[in-house]
C-alpha cells in the first residue's frame, strides 16, 4: 500500500513523499505523462514498523505539462504490485 503526500504550487507538483508497505524486494518508480521513469530511494524500517519511506523532489522542467509526474509504481521483483495515480493541485 502506498500512501503519498503531494507539495504543489499552481498548477506544479515540485515534490512526493510516503510510506509504503514493503520489503528490500520492492522497488518504487515515478512514472511521468511522457512515459518516462524515475526509480525513487526507499529507506526501510524493520520491525514492528516495517515500512519504507521515501521523498523526490521534482526537477522544475518536469513540475507541469506533458512532462509532470503522473503515477507512483510499486513493484516486486518484476511484477507491478500497487499504482498510486498522482493528483497536480489546480492553478488558481
């Protein structure tokens, strides 16, 4: 389960942190509107919390557009566990 706190500006995602329920198995990726993948860093905690936790900035060419983030994906291995769908804050 992955549960995921946006930072946005006006229309920009600038950031993404969270937890997620996972082992040194798992690996988390950022996959952005023009397909392109970022592997994001996972810390781990072992018990009684085990978790992993994480934080990506976003690089300012990436915060908007066709080009801004748009999923988190959680795998194991090579197989897709958990898609967590990114939500850009609106331009007001």
């Amino acid at each position: 389960m992955v549960g995921e706190t946006t930072v946005g500006r006006a229309g920009r995602l600038v950031a993404v942190a969270g937890n997620v329920v996972a082992t040194p198995e798992h690996s988390l990726s950022l996959i952005y509107r023009d397909g392109a993948t970022r592997r994001i860093p996972l810390t781990y905690v072992t018990n009684p919390i085990a978790a992993a936790f994480f934080y990506a900035s976003i690089p300012v060419e990436r915060q908007h557009g066709t080009r801004s983030p748009a999923r988190l994906q959680l795998r194991r291995g090579g197989t897709i566990v958990e898609t967590s769908v990114l939500v850009v804050p609106r331009r007001r």
